[in-house]
C-alpha cells in the first residue's frame, strides 16, 4: 500500500501489470492510482538501477533518426513553435528538457529570449548547445530551478513531464517561474487513449523505465489545477506521435517479445544494430496490415477525441487568488 504522489491518495493496491523496457529488456511493475488513474513506474533500488538513456535511446549527436525523419521531426517542430508564437506570443519562454533544442531554436528564430533547462547528467552535445541558454540541475541537489520568480512568460514540457522523478516539485518551479498569467503547456503521453487501453504494455508511448508516470488526461489536468494552474485549452497532442503510436503499437502486438522493432529500423545507426533481426523481419513483412489497421484507429481516435498524447494548456494563477483558494 502506497500513497499517490500525484493526487495524495492514500492506500494504492498495485496493480499485477508488468511491461518489458525494449532496450535494456529488464521488467518493470506499474502500479495504477484508482482515483487519477494515473500509473507509475516502479525502479529498482538505486544500486540496481541502470543508465536507461544510453546510445540505444539517444542514438548520436547528429540526431535520434535517420536524416529525412530527422528533417521531417524539425519541421514539426518548426510548425509546433509557429503555433505557440501564433496563440501564446512571450519574450523569454523555458524548456524543460530539451534535447537537440529544435524547438526553442524556432522560437529563437520568432524573436523571443529562449531558456533550456536540463538534467546535469544529459548528453555533451544537449548541455553544450551554442544556440540556445542550456542551466542544467542536478538529482542530487536541491531542487529550485536557477531561475528568478515570474520570469517566464511560456514554460513548455514537451514530452518530458513523465520522464521527471518528482513531476509535483517541477510544476511547483514551474508555477514559481512563470508570470501570472502565463502559459503552462504540458504535452504527454495519455494512458486513458484507445490506443494505451489495446494493449498497454506492449503500447509504444509506454516507454519503461524512462518514463516513470503515466498520466491519464484526468490526472495530469487534476495536478496542475492542484499546482495553481488554470486549463485554458486541451489539443490532440503531437499529431505524429499518436499517429505512430498506433501504427508501431500494432506492429508490437505481431512480436510481443520484442517490442519497437520498426521504431529501431527507422532510426537507424545504433537502434537498429540492437534490433532483433527475426522481429524486425516480421514487423516490416506485415506492414501491409498493421499501416491501414494504425491509419484506421489514428481516425477512430480523432473522432471520438481519446488521443495517444496530449496537450494542455494552463494559464498561472494569482498567487494571493491561489493561496485564499487553497486556504477554503
Ligand atoms: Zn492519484
């Protein structure tokens, strides 16, 4: 029996689900909150546990994919940051988290005074990136963010919230870093989609033990009403994502020994030399039926609005009208 560390809900049952991480093939238990619905990941002790981000997920320097993908994945995020210019136009936004920084990039490029926040422990070339403002915070230390009060206008979490330990004491810093009335835009993988509920661990946005909470949309607008935050907009997420979502999740159930086979062939380099080469095979020979079949559920997804990832938009709170709030 536990306590949720999301919504502080006492007494948590774990749940007997287990799910295998595709790189390191270790198994990991989840455990679900019956309240949020939310689950999380459970870790080894500290002394078991293992670099999870290696080469495998990163690839190299020179991108997480092969070079057309990895165009195609920038001029997403170019048109990911024209829609944040467009509707939530700041002069200094933060990122949490933000890898090869194409995203910030953009927002450079739009006229706004872009800031990166990211684990000490990430790769050289994230921490060493010349075109973007990179603090780094370490797990050990204390966890204030290097960042004045009601500085930000904008504070993305672009599919990073459910890799964090500690997602309550982020939006804590968050919400401290933002101005009232600024934007909160969290983007994660959604456990309550169609596509998490087919087959869950096998379902390709589970990603264990990289990403140690999966939000269900309830839980994670609950958690930031909770952190001060007011939901302005709720968007069908990355479009990408869920689209591939449904189509690798369908391929995974063809091998579910080992999952995220055409994943690793896409990337290409390192990924796809630790593919498991009969898997691979069986994936790729049976693209004739898990494209349409992913294609077709991508659809039934958007129209009944039960997507594989998800956007939230918040604005900041007053703080004086937050605190009389939390005092009722
Ligand atoms: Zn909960």
């Amino acid at each position: 029996m536990t306590t949720c560390q999301l919504c502080g809900q006492d007494s948590i049952e774990p749940k007997e689900l287990y799910a295998k991480d595709y790189l390191s093939n270790e198994v990991f238990s989840l455990t679900q909150c019956p309240h949020c619905q939310c689950m999380m990941t459970r870790l080894p002790s500290a002394e078991q546990k293992h670099d999870y981000y290696g080469k495998d997920y990163y690839n190299s320097s020179a991108g997480k994919f092969t070079f057309v993908l990895e165009k195609i994945f920038r001029l997403n995020h170019a048109h990911n940051a024209k829609y944040f210019h467009t509707h939530f136009p700041s002069d200094r936004i933060l990122e949490i988290g933000c890898g090869r920084g194409y995203l910030l990039r953009e927002l450079k490029r739009l006229g706004s005074t872009v800031h990166c926040l990211e684990s000490a422990d990430a790769a050289d070339w994230i921490l060493d990136n010349q075109e973007v403002q990179v603090a780094t915070l370490s797990d050990q230390q204390d966890q204030l963010w290097p960042f004045p009060d009601s500085f930000f206008q904008l504070t993305i979490f672009w599919h990073v919230l459910e890799h964090l330990p500690n997602p309550t004491t982020s939006l804590q810093q968050a919400y401290r870093c933002l101005e009232s009335g600024g934007t909160l835009c969290v983007s994660v993988p959604n456990i309550s989609s169609l596509q998490a509920k087919m087959n869950l661990t096998t379902w390709f946005h589970l990603d264990v033990p990289r990403h140690l909470i999966h939000f269900s949309q309830e839980g994670l607008i609950a958690l930031l009403e909770k952190q001060g935050f007011e939901i302005i907009k709720i968007t069908a997420g990355d479009r990408m994502q869920n689209l591939f979502g449904w189509l690798q999740s369908i391929a995974n159930l063809l091998t579910p020994g080992h999952i995220n086979s055409f994943y690793r062939f896409i990337q290409g380099g390192q990924p796809l030399r630790g593919a498991h080469l009969p898997s691979l095979v069986f994936q790729l020979l049976a693209c004739w039926m898990w494209i349409p079949l992913g294609c077709l559920g991508f659809l039934v997804e958007e129209i009944f609005h039960s997507y594989g990832t998800v956007t939230v938009y918040a604005t900041k709170k007053n703080v004086a009208t937050f605190q009389e709030e939390q005092e009722k």
